[in-house]
C-alpha cells in the first residue's frame, strides 16, 4: 500500500515552519541529492519517534521545473506551475521557487531541528528564499479574528479530497499544494464594524455560522471559493496558519492540499478576476498575496524510488 507523506492529512498542529527553496545558479539535483531525498521520509520517521511528544510531521514537495532533474520524464498527469490568472484584478504573484519543505508539530524546536538538518544537507544544490513560522492562534483563527479552515472536509474524507488515487496510479498517494503567503493590512481591518468584517469574510465573527444567502454579498469571501459543480462542492485541504511579528508583516500562510490542481486553480480565479458573475473577493481590500507557488507531493515510496539510481 502507498504511503503518504505525513505532513498531509493530520489536523492543525500548534506549529508550522513553511521554507521556500531555488537551485543555486548552475547546480542540478545529482545523484548524491536524489540518494539524500531518497533517505527523508526514514529521517522524519526517526525524529518524530524520538520526540512523541511533538505530534511532528513533514512534507516535501517540488516545482515542475525542479521535476524532470529528479524523475525525468515521468511526472504527475497535472503537474504545473503556479497559474498566471487572466484579466485578475487584485494580484496573484508567482514565486520562483522549486521545492518546499512544510513541517508541522506541537513544539518549534523539532521543526527547527529539522529543518536546520535539511538546510545543510542540501545547501550545495538550494538555497532557501523563505522561511515562515506559522502559528495557531486562539481556536484555530485567522488573525483577522475568524475561524479558518471551516470548509475543511473531515475524518476518511481527507484522504479522498487530498490524495491522488488510481487515476494516476504511478503518483498514488501524492498530492497537488498550493501556498500563497497573505499580508493583512491589520490597522484597515480593524476599523471596520464587525458586521461589515462578516459581510467580506460571509460569516459570523463569535459563532462561526455561514450568513443566510440573502444576507451574503456575492463579494464574500466564502462566495468566492464555496463552489458547486453537480451539485458536488469542490474541496480542498486546508493547512494554512497565521505568521507574523508585532511589528512587522503579519497574516495568513494559505496552504492546501489536493489530489488536482484544478480546484485551487478555480478558486482563486474567482477570487481575484471577475468570473461569470463579476464579481471579486472584497477579502482581498484587506490583504494581499505576496507569494504563490505550486508543488507536487510525492508519496513516501516514490521519495524513495529516488535512490534507486534509475
């Protein structure tokens, strides 16, 4: 049986460390590096049994340009990079990146641990662009005080939404991510009456209810990326957190997880360029994409299939 990697499908942890990685000019990923990726999952494995206590888990992902170095021309049936949306009216950068590593656990020195040991190792072929360190905060908010994640689906439905089952059986047990890093302009935010903060969001601030149809703007965030097709909503993973500093840049690291890229690429079409209704995310007043990237996640046994020197 195909094993995920297990930063995928667990619910939120307390602690996530985001890194955004790029070849070094003129460096490829050799032999010696795919013999190293090869050997992480049993890494990960070792850490988090040393420190039970920390709930650790990881995922590595990487760019469709970093793909064929590493598994030539085999690759994901939808692998592609970070989508360029057409007539978008609020931006949605692309960053130049080719590998993420998403780590999450109850304690940050693990994550740190970890991530150092990683860093080194592979510090003659990437170098990192980024490094965040997501939080949670209070019972799972956003930091412009809404629960987030509310359309997160749950339990044996997480497998389903997120994982790549057999119509793509070489990459089974792989899945499409997605990250965008959000700065909140906080100061505007807060400004706004609370009735006008869940007219943008489409939910209520204290209990978490979804606003009745009549009373939710097509504006709304959940209008925007609520989305039927067959009467089937479409669904992602979510495993965002909040970052930031009090006095620097503070947001929302958007991170979901899918067995197709389509979804997330829907959503954030509808998000920032009008669609068929006009309309775009009023969200997106308050703040701003600063970052974007896709990536694929392989399964713990095709990472180890880098090993085999094929």
């Amino acid at each position: 049986m195909t094993t995920p990697q297990s930063g995928i499908l667990p619910a939120a942890s307390s602690n996530g460390l985001f890194m955004l990685f790029r070849r070094r000019l003129g460096r490829r990923a050799d032999q010696a590096c795919k013999q190293w990726l090869a050997q992480w999952p049993e890494q990960v494995a070792q850490l988090a049994s040393a420190n039970p206590d920390a709930q650790f888990v990881a995922a590595l992902g990487f760019g469709a340009d970093l793909w064929p170095e590493l598994y030539g021309l085999d690759k994901p049936a939808k692998l592609r990079a970070f989508p360029r949306i057409a007539g978008a009216i609020h931006p949605a950068p692309a960053t130049q990146c080719d590998m993420i590593l998403h780590l999450r656990a109850e304690r940050f020195d693990v994550l740190y641990e970890c991530a150092d040991q990683f860093t080194q190792a592979m510090g003659e072929w990437f170098d990192a662009i980024e490094t965040i360190h997501g939080f949670r905060y209070r019972d799972q908010r956003d930091l412009t005080g809404f629960v987030d994640g509310t359309e997160n689906p749950e339990q044996a439905e997480r497998a389903s939404v997120a994982l790549v089952g057999a119509e793509d059986p070489t990459w089974i047990g792989g899945s499409y991510l997605h990250i965008q890093r959000y700065v909140h302009r906080m100061e505007s935010w807060n400004k706004l009456p609370v009735k006008q903060q869940e007219a943008v969001i489409g939910r209520t601030k204290e209990s978490d209810e979804e606003l009745a149809d009549d009373d939710k703007p097509l504006t709304a965030h959940i209008s925007r990326v609520v989305i039927e097709e067959d009467g089937e909503e479409l669904q992602i993973l979510r495993q965002s957190l909040p970052y930031g500093s009090p006095s620097g840049d503070k947001g929302l690291y958007f991170t979901s997880y899918c067995k197709t890229p389509d979804i997330f690429e829907k959503m954030l079409a509808r998000m920032v360029a009008p669609t068929a209704d006009g309309r775009v995310d009023h969200l997106l007043n308050y703040s701003r994409a600063v970052t974007g990237a896709a990536f694929f996640v392989p399964s713990v046994d095709a990472l180890k299939r880098l090993g085999d020197g094929a």
